[in-house]
C-alpha cells in the first residue's frame, strides 16, 4: 500500500462523528455479505482440498493412541461386561457439503475400529451434499448417503450400514433428535448412552445444528430439552462436537438428562474432535463412565491440533451436570446483584467494565458480529467488587465443584471450561433471543433495564409465571447417582426475597448520562482527553485511525486500539500511539481491537482468503512484543446465531487479500470495503508494527459507556514525517 502525505490545502469536513456512524453501517453491510456470500466457488474446491485440510491436523492410520486411567482416576466400573450406545445427530451442513468434515469423522469412526461393546449410529441429514468420495468411498462395503432422506447408520466392520431410512426432516426440529434417540436405544440397548449434536454451534441464544436445506433451521436450547424430554433416554455424556456450547445455559438445559457434558467454550476448528481415540479407548475401557471418557476426547481434542497453528484457541471441559443445580442457583442469586445494581451507576458501570475484561468467546465485535459469551469464572471474579462478596464466591465454589476437568491453549490462557451469555452488544432483540433461550428472570431482567426497557408491571407478570420454574429438575438425577435421591448443598435461589427488593426499582436510564469531553492539544506536543461530564457512565477509551488521501477527502479506516493512559477516576487519558501500526507481510491492514486481556489483546483482521471473505484473528503478547497468527475464521451470522466452523491455518501458497474500509473524494460519495494489496503467505510472514512515514492520518477518540453507546471525538490531524508527528486541529 502506498501511503501518501496529505495535502493540506484541502479541508478535512468530511471526517466528522457522522463518518463514525457510516463506517457501523458499512461493517453490518460486510458482515452481511460474508453470510450471505455464494459457497459455490468453495464447494466445487471441496474434494480436493479435504485431504489436504484435515491430514494436517492429524494421521490415524500411522500413529494410534491409547488412553488409560490412573489408579487415582479409576472409579467403580460396570465391569468387563460393560457396553455404551454412541448416537451421533449429524446435521451435515456447509460443513459436510463444502468440506467433507462429516464423512471424514465418520472414516476417523471407523479406524477406531468399535468393538462389539461400542455401537456406534449415526443419523444423517442437513447436507446438501455428503461426499463419500472423501473417505467412506475408500474403505469397503460402505452404503451411500442420500441428501433427500434422513438415514440411520451403524459404523462397524470397516462399513457404513444404512439400517433405516426416513423421510426428510429438519435436523433442527426436536422431533427429528427425539425420534433417533429413541430408534437408537430400542435397536442398541446398552449399560450407558453417549449423544454427541455435530455441526455448527452458536451458543447460548444460536443453538446448534444448523441444517442447510431448512433455510439454516437450528435447535434452540429449549428444543434439546424437548428432544430429550420427549426421548426418555438418560445419556451418560452429551458431547457437543460444535462451536461455543460449554455455556451454563446449556449445562442447565441437559440438566437431569445427562450425567456429564463434554463442549468447548470458544469456536471448534473443522476437523472436530478426534474420534479415533476416544473410540479406541471404549474398546479397551468399556467399564468406563462419561466423565472418564470425557476427559479422553479433552485430551485426544487437544492433543490433535498440536503443531497444526489451531492449538492457541482451543478450549474443552467436562461438567458435572449433578452439580449444576448449586451452580444454577448461584449465579440466579448473582444476577438479583446485578439486577439490583442497575440502580447504582457506579456499581453498573464496574459491573460492566468488568465484563468487558473478562474473556469473550466467538467474535463480539461489529466487523465478525456478537455471540455475547464469556468466561463464567472470569465475569465473576471481575464484577464481585460491585456485588455481594458472598453471592459471587457462591457462584465460582460451585463452578470448581461441577466443571470436572478443563484444557486450553495459550490463547485462551482465561478460560475455566464454562461460559455464561452476557450482552456485549445490548438491544431488544439480544434481551429477545435471551428470553426465548433461558429461564434465568433475574438477568433478563437486567438486560432489560440496561436496554432502558424496565417496566414494572412487565417484571412482575414475567416473574409470576417464571420464578418458580428457573430451575429445572429433568428427569435423571436419581438414576445418575446411583439410584440414589439427590441431595444438593447449596443454597437456594430465593424468588421472593428478590422480588422484594427489585419491586420498586428505578434503573438508570440511557438518556441519564450525557457523554462530554474536551481534547487538549498541548504546547508538548502531547494530545490529551478529558472527560467533563457523564464519567460515571463511561466503560472504556480507546481510538481509532484513518488514514488520509492527498486530496484530503479520501481516507482508509486503519482500525482500532488501547494504546492510551488511563485514569478513569480523574476522566484523564493521554495518547500515547507513537505512528506505528500492524502490517502483515509488510503490508498495513485494517486491524480491530476486539479483546483487552490481561497481558495480551486480540485483533479482528477482514481479508479475502484465497478468494473467500474471511477474518484473521491476532494475538499480541504484551509480555513478548509479538504478535501470532491464530487463524482465519468466518465470523458469525448477526440473525441466527450460527458461528464458521472452519478455522483454517494459514499455509505457504495462500493468497491474502487485505480489505479496507474506505471513502473516495466527492460530497456524494459513501465509504465501502475495497481490496488493497495481496500478498503470497510464505512460512516468513510475520505481523508486526511497522512506523507509518510520509502520510497524513486521522485520530478519533472514542468513548463507550455502560449502555454501549460509543461517543467519537471530532478527529485530530497527525503528520508523520522521518518517525516524528505533527499533531494539528483540522480547518473548519
């Protein structure tokens, strides 16, 4: 990119807080694109690139595995006449018919090679195409997999056996899960039952499986319940080989029908889990209960993206789901806290800050959208200061006790295996989707009153018809211990006593808090900030850069960062940006800031991968300097919830297009995502800070509030010329 001084002749009007506001509209508008964009051109690639896509993550036939307890670790076992029933929903999707993700988990199936003491079925359908070829048409005797009917297949024997076949259906309905469910506990009646939902996943409000023929129809978590409520079949494991779904709403929503759940809290990479070992470890530990085998498909899961450049983001937990219960009730009687804050705005806005410190899982930035989940432990730890000490403590000593075993990659160094919904993004459509997700009143009604929504009258007819069903028992609890009646210590969520308390509550209100500041140009040379009215309402600061034409006019949005000094109790901030920014293989890009970690911030990067829209995520280590690559993803769509899958790793040969948003001269024009400079990935590339020289830009400071409404300053100009800046007023 070349970069040029600007001339200053030429007025700089049209860079105002109206730009701002134009540059959200074009973000939406690209997000849209990406999820709206042809997969024509991908799955005419698909064939080919499989074997290349998941042979580097990891080869079975050469190298096999054996995971064994430790004497610490053996529990009572049913003995060596022990047998497990594994049940696979596998909605096939983009994943199967762009990818071959479901047909290869099947041959990985396969070369584990089930024993007469692991039956393994699966249930086929969403795909508009399932590519035998890839593997199944390699190993012997295998039956086809039709697009236009449900199909029930047994993998044994090295084969794929279609055993029954149904009509069409949406995988995203709860009866197409229930009656396979049932089928297959009635044909393969076992000791214990493992249900693993394969496909996309999209959280808490998102769902899972997400079925390309039913225009993306998905089960939402009250359909699960239903399916498993309706099934009547209590499951030793439910596996979520899908994104995002280690939340506690859906903890709660197996609650009594499954003993343990196994999920991941951030997005999982195509190829899955890895199924060759877990199977091969059943064989030789049929004795075994789910939360043994639970923690071989964390390890083998972990284990499998070592060395493949996915391993930083990857997460996976096992949950104790006889636990949950104390865990539902704590963090009920958190949300009362946080409920009641909404009356406070200084303990509001710590609540708030704090959430924004803990770590998000997915996009939750308006350039890839919102999933609106975070680090359940870490939202805790970071809010307690603005809540009932004892209340938050409640909720992380029942964590440690339900969430059994957890593994993460240095990218995710903040994860604790459960994440809970908390609206990063806040409207009334986000407080909707909640709703219809999750019983919990007590934060819905706090998102409620954070999105200026409080209504008494509201509050009380939603609390009579709710309350008393917030936690819900399910079915199985005695059967999973040991035949035994349950008996919790922990101490009840109480609907009355917080009724009490929040009947005549008076929550702030957006239109409370005016936002004003004044920005200072000192004699130094230095630009500072100063926030003279509404600092009690004000999240975080951070600035963006533009970077300008030598027209004056045209400019390309660089993108955001934190590069700043902070004290939020004076409403002080120093700039302290010193004219460098990220480059990738020499070449500037435009960077967002999407996470504020403690030691490290992450960055949302859009490209075109090889010709596909696409999103790098970075890592800078404070602590090194550096920056990593952690891979390209597809960002989430803004209507359903669904997240890409396919993070893919960067390889020598790829072609990288960098995307900008950018406004050309002229009183008319409108700003637009243009393609800039492409560069040939190579095993050298790097991103790293590079000083910008010789060029004009635009520095905009923009304040968020507890609300999450942004305020940007008028922009300041900066020249930078042989490493030093010029800072200066723009003319009017």
């Amino acid at each position: 990119m070349k970069l040029q001084k600007d001339n200053r002749g030429k007025t700089w009007l049209i860079i105002t807080l109206s730009i701002v506001g134009a540059l959200i509209a074009i973000i939406l508008i690209f997000v849209i694109g990406v999820a709206l964009s042809s997969n024509d051109e991908a799955a005419d690639a698909a064939t080919e690139q499989t074997e290349e896509t998941f042979a580097d993550d990891i080869d079975y036939e050469d190298e096999e595995q054996s995971y064994e307890l430790s004497d610490e670790e053996a529990i009572a076992q049913t003995g060596a006449d022990g047998t497990w029933t594994i049940m696979i929903h596998m909605c096939g999707s983009d994943l199967e018919s762009d990818g071959c993700s479901g047909t290869y988990n099947m041959a990985e199936i396969l070369w584990g090679e089930p024993s007469d003491k692991v039956n393994v079925v699966v249930q086929t359908g969403g795909s508009k195409k399932w590519n035998e070829e890839g593997y199944i048409e390699n190993l012997e005797n295998c039956d086809d997999i039709a697009n236009d009917s449900l199909g029930y297949y047994r993998l044994t024997d090295g084969k794929v056996i279609l055993e029954k076949s149904e009509p069409l259906a949406s995988m995203g309905e709860p009866d197409t899960l229930s009656s396979f469910i049932k089928w297959g506990a009635e044909k393969y009646p076992a000791d214990k039952y493992m249900l693993i939902l394969w496909d996309h996943g999209g959280g808490t409000t998102g769902g899972v499986c997400y079925d390309e023929l039913y225009e993306d129809d998905r089960l939402t978590l009250p359909e699960i319940r239903k399916a498993l409520d309706d099934a009547d079949v209590p499951f030793e494991n439910i596996t979520f080989d899908a994104c995002l779904m280690a939340t506690l709403e859906t903890a709660e929503t197996l609650q009594g029908y499954a003993h343990y759940m196994t999920a991941s809290e951030e997005i999982v990479p195509g190829a899955g889990i890895a199924y060759t070992e877990f199977i091969q470890y059943l064989n030789e530990n049929p004795g075994s209960d789910g939360y043994e085998l639970g923690k071989v498909v964390v390890d083998a899961y972990n284990e499998r993206y070592v060395g493949t450049g996915k391993e930083d983001m990857v997460t996976m937990s096992v949950t104790d789901l006889t636990k949950l219960p104390a865990v539902s009730s704590a963090y009920r009687n958190l949300s009362g806290q946080f409920l009641i804050s909404t009356q406070d705005a200084d303990k509001l806005n710590r609540i708030q800050q704090g959430a924004g410190k803990a770590e998000n899982y997915g996009g939750n930035n308006d350039a890839e959208g919102y999933t609106n989940l975070v680090d359940l432990k870490g939202l805790v730890e970071n809010t307690k200061s603005a809540v009932d000490a004892d209340k938050a403590e409640a909720v992380t000593d029942a964590l440690e006790q339900a969430v059994l075993y957890e593994r993460h990659g240095d990218g995710r160094m903040h994860s604790n295996g459960m994440s809970v919904f908390y609206p990063l993004q806040m409207d009334e459509d986000t407080v909707e989707k909640y709703k219809n997700s999750t019983n919990d009143v007590p934060f819905a009604g706090y998102m409620t009153a954070l999105c200026g929504e409080w209504d008494e009258k509201a509050w009380e007819e939603a609390w009579k018809e709710t309350a008393s069903q917030t936690i819900a028992a399910g079915k199985y609890d005695s059967y999973f211990n040991g035949g035994q009646q349950v008996s919790l210590d922990y101490t009840p969520f109480d609907p009355d006593a917080l009724t009490e308390t929040v009947g005549d509550l008076k929550p702030v209100q957006k239109g409370n808090y005016k936002i004003e500041a004044k920005q200072v140009l000192e004699d130094t040379g230095e630009l500072k900030l100063k926030i003279t009215s509404g600092l009690e309402a004000v999240t975080s600061v951070c600035f963006e850069i533009v970077l300008l034409g030598d027209d004056g006019d045209s400019f390309l949005y660089l993108g955001s960062d934190n590069t700043l000094e902070c004290d939020y109790n004076t409403g002080e901030f120093k700039d302290m940006y010193s004219g460098s920014w990220m480059t990738i293989g020499d070449e500037y890009v435009c960077a967002y800031l999407t996470e504020e970690g403690e030691g490290y911030n992450l960055y949302t990067i859009p490209v075109k991968l090889n010709g596909k829209e696409m999103f790098l995520k970075s890592r800078y280590d404070s602590n090194t300097g550096k920056y990593k690559i952690l891979g390209a993803y597809e960002g989430f769509d803004s209507e359903t919830g669904q997240g890409g899958r396919d993070v893919q790793t960067l390889k020598a040969g790829d072609k990288v297009t960098f995307m900008f948003m950018a406004q050309g001269s002229g009183e008319n024009t409108e700003p637009e995502w243009v393609d800039s400079e492409t560069i040939t990935w190579s095993d050298s590339t790097i991103m790293e800070d590079v000083q910008l020289n010789d060029c004009s830009i635009g520095y905009i400071f923009t304040i968020t509030d507890m609300f999450g409404n942004e305020t940007s300053m008028n922009p300041v100009m900066v020249d930078i010329k042989d490493g030093k800046m010029s800072y200066y007023e723009p003319e009017s």
